[in-house]
C-alpha cells in the first residue's frame, strides 16, 4: 500500500483535484504525515487524500501565512 500512497503525492496527482503541494514532511518515529498545500476548497483535499483514511485519521485544516494573520489583525 505504501507505493500507491506515495504515488498519490505526487504533484501529477495532486494537480488532478486542483492540489498544489508546498510541502510535505512525516514527524521522526511517528506516522504523522503532514502537508502545505493550495487546493480550491477542503473538499478538493479529502477527496484527493481520501485513500490515506484507509491508513488512519485525516484532518484537514485550513489555514494563512503569518503575513495574512499580522494583516488581518488576528488568527
């Protein structure tokens, strides 16, 4: 299973639903994969990483650079 995730990961992949990878990393000893991404909405994400469900839990959190926080006045 674990090629076929990867291969999920990739860039081709991910531009399928409209995903743009920034970043990507997995915390040392852990199975916490975590990414930076642009997608068009939370919904584009979870379908893209809807094969990691399988794996284990998926959370997608929307988020803003530290820029747009300091410009909005708050997070």
């Amino acid at each position: 299973m674990a090629p076929f995730l990867l291969k999920l990961l990739s860039a081709p992949e991910a531009s399928k639903h409209g995903v743009k990878i920034h970043g990507e990393a997995v915390a040392k000893g852990q199975h916490h994969l975590y990414l930076i991404v642009d997608a068009p909405d939370e919904a584009s994400v979870k379908t893209w990483l809807a094969p990691f469900a399988q794996a284990g839990s998926l959370d997608v959190l929307p988020s803003s650079t530290c820029e747009d926080v300091v410009a909005r006045g708050k997070c």
